[in-house]
C-alpha cells in the first residue's frame, strides 16, 4: 500500500500598506483568496472529467475497483484542501 502526504498548509503574506497601493490590504487579500478559490474548483472540476472519462469504458471489475479507491483518495484530497482554502477566505 502507498500512502500519500501532501502538505496542504496554505500561507499568504499580507503586505503593509503603502501610499502607491490605494486599497484596503485586508480587501486584496480576500479577492486574492477568493480567486484562488475559484482557481482551485476549476481545477478540481477538470480533474473530474478525466476521471469519469477514465472510468467510462472499464470493464473489468478490478481494474474498476482499483480505480474507484484511486479516485476516492484524489477526491479526499481535494476536499481538504477546497475546506482548508475555504477556512481562510471565510475568516
């Protein structure tokens, strides 16, 4: 069995304001936040197609086993880290 470890911590550096910003830091960091949100989804939903595509024509049962626990995992961490993104943008 192989186990995988991803590093899902997510940092975002928050600048001091300066004169030539002309905008609220806490404001950009939310859009920032949320576009990458957006960004993330995105892919997630990509990454979706391929695997229903993948898994379409599979006839034989263990390889349709074998992928199905593959894509669990894959969805699993994709979850967690839409949940750890989304904790920071809501904050």
């Amino acid at each position: 069995m192989v186990l995988f470890f991803l590093d899902l911590r997510i940092t975002t550096k928050v600048n001091k304001p300066s004169p030539q910003d002309g905008g609220d830091p806490l404001e950009k960091l939310k859009t920032k936040q949320n576009e990458e949100m957006l960004v993330l989804l995105e892919e997630e939903r990509e990454k979706e197609k391929q695997r229903e595509a993948e898994i379409e024509f599979v006839t034989d049962p263990e390889r349709r086993k074998h992928l199905e626990k593959t894509f669990k995992i894959e969805r699993g961490l994709a979850c967690a880290r839409i949940e750890q993104l989304a904790e920071y943008v809501l904050e």
